[in-house]
DNA sequence: TGAAAGCAGCTGTGATCACAAAAGGGCATG
DNA sequence: CATGCCCTTTTGTGATCACAGCTGCTTTCA
C-alpha cells in the first residue's frame, strides 16, 4: 500500500525509481490495455538488472496495476464490464467518504487550487489530450482528498486509479467531448456552500460518469 | 491485488508458496505487530533462496501487510489509533455494500454455513484462542461476501483485513470477552428477513465494534 | 494451398555472489 | 555506574548466470 504524502525519501534505489515511473505512466493511461512488458526490456529502458525490474512488476501485480498468465508473461489488465463497474463502485464509496472529510477543512486558498486545476483540465479538453486529461483530473480528486488527512483510504483510491488507468486511456480516447467536466463545477460550488449533501452526490456523479460512457 | 476466489492454480512456484503462507499468517494474527523478519530467516524457514523470499515479501509490502524502513528492514506494521480508525471505517464502507449485494443471492444453504461458522467462533472464544477467533470471524465475513460476486471489493477489503491482522491479535488477546459475536446474530436474522437496512447497520456494528475495545 | 511439425529466440524463475550500510555487542573511558 | 566508541555480524540490494517453458516463425509435407 502506498501511503501518500509520501516522506521526502532520498532513496535513489533502482527499483523504486522504476517502480514509481512505471506507476505513474500506467495511473496516468499512457499504456493501453494489454500492453506486454518484459523484465529484460524494462532493465534496459531504465538501465538497470532484471533483479529491481522483477520488484518493481512484482509490487505492480500485488496492487493489481499490471497482470501475469499463469507462464508469467506481464501486461497491463484488460477489464471486463463488470470489473470496471465493481471499480467505478469502490471508487464511489472511499471518495465520498474523502470528500465529507475533507469538506471541513476546505478553506478558500484550496478551491481556488482546485479552480485553477480545473482549468487546465479544461485545456487538456480542447486539446483532446488523453493522458494530460487524466493526469489533472486526477490531481483534481487528488488534491481534495489530500485535505481529508486519511492516508489509508486515499491509498485504496490510488490503487483503484491505478488499476483503472490503461483502460481509462482507452475510454477517453474514445470519447468525443469538448466541455470540461460538468460535476467538478458542482463539486466546488458544494465545497463554496459547504454543503455536504451536495458534495457527495457531486462526487458520486463524477467518479461514475465514466460508467455511462462505457454503456452508450 | 489478489482476487479471490482464485483459480486451481497448479503452481508450485517458490516465491508463491512463501507468499501464500506468510500472508495467511499475517492476516490471521499469528505474528504480534512490531515482529521483525529477514530475508535469510524466511528463505532458511520455506527452504528456499533469498530471491523468492524477497518477491514475496515485496509483495506483501505493497499491501501493506509488512513495513519497510527505510533502511529495508522488515517488520508487521505497528498502527496508530488513526491509522485503525480509517481502516475500521474502510472495512465499513467496503463490507456494508458487499453485504448488501451478497443479501439478494443468499439462500437458506449460505445462512445455514453461517451459522455453523458461528458455532465454530463461538469455540474459539470459550478456548480464548486469539488466532483461531480471527481465523474463523474472517471466514464468516468472507463466505458472506462471495455470494457478492465482486471480486475487487472483496480484494479490497482483504487488504484491509491483513493490514490489520497483527494489531487484530493484540486487541483480541487483550479482550476479556466469553460470549460469541452479538452482531454475527443479528447479521444472520437480517439475511433471513431480507431486511436490507437491518443488515447494513448490523455489518457496520460488527467491524466498528473493535474500535469500542480500542477506545476503552 | 493448407496445416502441422520443428526450431531458434525470448521470457520468467531461482540460486549465488559481492558489496555497502546498518545493527548489536563488547570494551574502554569518563 | 553510565556513556560513547569500535568492530564484528547481519541485513537488504543489485548483478549475473543456468535453466525450463513458452512463443512465434519458418520449413516441410500432404
């Protein structure tokens, strides 16, 4: 599990350096669903042995960011429908639950961070970049959560981001759209009013719009 | 993220056999928190090298089963009271819904399996045997849930079981306690009037109530 | 033209080793 | 008697290697 806010950790250590880089590149969709990597090609992107190239995939499969046959080939997961509407459920309950506990403490100099946020997911928008969209929209959910001082639960959250990330790329990629997303607009307005009600409905819709997408 | 129910899986794989074994033993609280491991003594333990010992215990690592200095000595977790405050509310938020899922699909075959777990916790609390009590709780939960068909969230909520397993048995083997579970009975009398509510609130009341004997 | 057989390359697994850093214990010193 | 220092042992890390199994392509035969 990984504990965000991580400590300043001075750790140049090979494998978590590849493990941290290869985690953000699948959270963020820049690997479609099925991408096949290989110990020996992951060493020599990152120039190192295959020994933290094997810890950093083996730590990626526990939490369910990549996949291994039963010979051990790796990929990253393709999901079935019902594993992604099981995801988009999970991500449903531990972020409302972040979000009530951050509302308390959400003072204004965080909304105008989720503001200016929100903006550039806006641009990310216009310029039908996937990854980028990803990438802010997370930090977008990121960044309210980080307010509800509750560790353990926004690490299940990035764990289901994770898992999720090469299939989110994949459904993005799809979708023709132009405005920014609709619910984060409610979902600061409920934090503006400090309406808790609100703001779990906003949440809810947004971290399960892209369920409606996948079934149009 | 290890969804369960798992496949046959004929693999006698080294580091998965270490793995296997040591989370069941974390899980169920038969390591005290704060116990140190080393790679030799677990290699040396499953007859094996320190290569499998370590993809195990990475493995581990990554669900939050063990911790890591940052000089990479290993030991079961030690957690604060808010660390079990935000994980007691994760498992429920998690088992509330799975329970509510499971509700429709179970039949009087499954509460009768129930009940029969029961006894057997109830045996375990006359004998004060702390592993066993776990061992057998967890079973109750778990054959409860599968009947949700959700994979991922019983994944989730696994993890949150193993990462408070060893905490688990320090609070049971502090608890002076001689009656089996109150809630497991009202869960069962939910199950069978198909009272829905009834069940969220008796699930939410069972896995919260170590957090009474914590406040206490 | 088609499919099946065989082969060469590649892939993950596990063992072993060298190495640096940390831990623990014993000794000497204040 | 307590405290700080040093040395020995133990620890995790990463590289390398042998090996078995799988993949995928080529070749061959019907």
């Amino acid at each position: 599990m990984n504990y965000p806010p991580r400590p300043v950790e001075a750790t140049p250590l090979a494998h978590d350096r590849v493990y941290r880089h290869l985690r953000s590149r699948i959270m963020h969709g820049d690997l479609p669903p099925g991408q096949s990597l290989t110990l020996r090609g992951i060493g020599r992107e990152y120039e190192v042995s295959m020994t933290p190239a094997r810890e950093a995939v083996r730590r990626l499969v526990a939490e369910g960011a990549l996949t291994m046959s039963s010979s051990g080939r790796i990929t990253t997961p393709e999901l079935s429908n019902e594993r992604i509407e099981e995801l988009a459920a999970l991500r449903a309950l531990i972020e409302v639950e972040l979000a009530s506990r951050a509302l308390p403490r959400a003072h204004m100099a965080l909304i105008d961070r989720l503001q200016a946020i929100n903006g550039t997911i806006a641009e990310a928008v216009t310029h039908r970049d996937a990854v980028r969209y990803i990438r802010t929209n997370l930090e977008f959910h990121r960044t309210l959560y980080l307010r509800a001082q509750a560790p353990a639960m926004l690490a299940m959250a990035e764990t289901v981001w994770l898992q999720m990330g090469p299939t989110m790329r994949a459904l993005y990629g799809r979708l023709r759209r132009t405005e920014p997303p609709q619910f984060h607009r409610l979902i600061i307005a409920a934090l503006k009013a400090g309406d808790e009600p609100g703001l779990r409905l906003a949440v809810r819709s947004d971290v399960t719009q892209g369920l409606r997408m996948l079934a149009s």
